[in-house]
C-alpha cells in the first residue's frame, strides 16, 4: 500500500563510511527525489530524477550520488560520512507538474 | 537572502481561533504546494495551486494564490488540536515541470486547548 518507502528509517554510522538510502515509489511516477531537512526543519532539494536522467543537481557534495536502478527506485550512496551529514533525507516522486508525494523519510546520525 | 519566505515562523493559537500563515516569494511561482508535517514524520500533502488568484479548500484549510502568483495564504478557520504541526510551503520556481521544489522555512504551529 506504500506510495513511497524509503529505507532505513534510522541510520546510526560513524564518520568516514559509506552508506546507502534506498527508496521505492509504486505510482508509476517519472520523477524521483531526494531532499534534506536539517536540523532546525529546512528542507532543501539534493537531486531529480527524471526517466532515468539527472535534471537538476543543487550545490551537492559529490560524496553524495544518487543511483537509479529503474523507474521505481532512486537511491542514494553517501561516502566518507561527515558529522554535517546528519540529517532527515526525504525521498519524493511525482508525474511532471504534479504535487509530490514524500517517503517517511531516513534519519541520518554521523557519531 | 531566501527565495521563499514564510511567516509566522511560530504560531500558538487557542482551539477554536481561526488562523493564516503566509508564504512569499520574489519570483513568479509557477506551483505553489502547500503540505504539513508532523514531529518526526514525513510530510502530508495539503494542496496545489497554479493560477493566479486560484483558491482551494479541504475541510477547514483554505489556500489561496495571488493574482500576481507570488504569494500564497493558507488559511485555518476553527482550529482543532489535529491541526498542529509544520505547515511548508513548497514552490516550483523553474517552470521546468519536473525540478525539486524550493521549501519555506516552514510553520510551527501549536493549538492550545
């Protein structure tokens, strides 16, 4: 029944990691996501995926690489985790010009 | 300075008051998207306007779009507990259809009862 699932929903890991977030939308969507929301609850676009291609790509360090397998999936690999980094990712899918439906999110801990 | 600004950035009000939070932004909103949030948990999508002057409601939750497409209210009459949370507003400002949204530093809002 889950528009968009993303996992997992807590991620405790240590600095200089690598670690994945993964995310799956069932709405037959073309457009996949990825956000961060900061602390004081900013929530500022990471990347879109549009059929497979990268449209947009905000001032992003490239530690972080989004990856879509296909359609229904994009996820997100971070390497060398900073403290910085921690924060709550939302994945989100929408048809063009349509609202945008958002995951639960992942809470991202960086010790 | 940022693109979408919304204001109250905090708003207490007593159960039963009606209430408005407000979201401006310097460039023409080719989207506007309203959601709420609650603590801890993703976010809830509310409404979407794209006209100018374009005014929607559900239940007890007004949005409105300028006519001029660079703000919009919403607005809550007869507040209920179920109410509180953070409010976004989200816009599209590239007209591209399918880029990210740019969010407002949202509204919390609390109801007293």
């Amino acid at each position: 029944d889950t528009a968009v699932s993303q996992t997992p929903k807590y991620l405790v890991t240590q600095m200089g990691n690598d670690k994945s977030i993964k995310c799956e939308q069932n709405l037959g969507h073309d457009t996949m996501y990825w956000y961060k929301q900061d602390s004081k609850k900013f929530l500022k676009i990471m990347f879109s995926y549009n059929n497979k291609e990268l449209i947009i790509n905000e001032t992003v360090p490239n530690r972080f690489s989004p990856k879509s397998p296909d359609k229904a999936h994009l996820n997100l690999h971070i390497n060398s985790l900073e403290l910085g980094d921690s924060a709550v990712y939302f994945c989100a899918s929408s048809q063009t010009r349509h609202e945008q439906f958002f995951g639960p999110g992942t809470r991202l801990t960086v010790l | 300075s940022q693109e979408l600004e919304q204001s109250p950035q905090s708003l207490i009000v007593q159960e039963g008051k009606n209430l408005t939070i407000n979201c401006t932004s310097s460039k023409t909103l080719y989207g506007l998207y309203w959601y709420k949030q609650k603590y801890g948990e993703g976010l809830i999508f509310l409404m979407m306007l794209q006209k100018g002057g374009e005014e929607k409601s559900h239940e007890k939750i007004t949005a409105k779009l300028d006519e001029k497409k660079q703000q919009s209210s919403l607005h809550i009459t007869a507040s209920q507990p179920s109410h509180a949370g953070i409010y976004l507003c989200g816009a599209d400002l590239a007209g591209g259809g399918a880029d990210g949204l740019t969010f407002g530093k949202g509204t919390h809002l609390i109801i007293q009862p």
